[in-house]
C-alpha cells in the first residue's frame, strides 16, 4: 500500500477514522509502530465508535511498551464494542486487559 498516497488525503474532504486506519495498518506492515499510533489515536477522537481501531490502538501503545495507554484504549474499547453490541471485540480486548493485569 502506498503510504504517502493515502497521506496526501488527510486534512481534505475524504479524511476519516478509515483513513486513519488505513494508514496506520499500512504504517504496521512496515514495523513504524510509533507513527502508526498517531493515526490510531486520531482514528479515535474521530470517531469514538470505531471498535478496530481502539483494539489496535492498544496493541500499539503495549508494542511501544506505554501500558497505561493501552490499558486507556481497551477500556474505551470495551466502551465502544458494548456500545456496538460487538461481543466478539468486548471479548478480546477483556483478555487483553487481563493479560495486561498480569504483567504487574
């Protein structure tokens, strides 16, 4: 995926919590975990729903080692996924946070 192409989009009519994803999915496959972050994060105040993209926000911020950020975007997460009736989601990111409980 052609990154700075879907970067060019960002600030114009078709920027989006999607895009945002998109990007920071693409950002990921290429191990740039800390930009992938910032779009996640701006995925989020975008769109305070978008379940995926609090999941990933997690997974991100625990690879960056800043637990407190991840136990942060779970918890909304789980927000977000009991909101959406999204039980599969809820699910997952309560594991997370209880291996994240784990860790100490």
């Amino acid at each position: 995926m052609d990154i700075s192409a879907l970067e060019k989009l960002i600030g114009g009519p078709r920027d989006s919590a999607l895009l945002r994803m998109s990007i920071a999915t693409a950002l990921l496959g290429e191990d740039r975990a800390a930009e992938a972050e910032k779009h996640l994060a701006q995925a989020v105040l975008m769109d305070a729903d978008y379940t995926a993209a609090w999941k990933q926000l997690g997974k991100v911020r625990l690879a960056l080692e800043d637990f407190d950020g991840a136990r942060e975007a779970w918890e909304a997460g789980t927000g977000s996924a009991q909101r959406n009736g999204d039980k599969q989601a809820e699910k997952e990111m309560a594991v997370f946070l209880r291996r994240l409980d784990k860790r100490g």
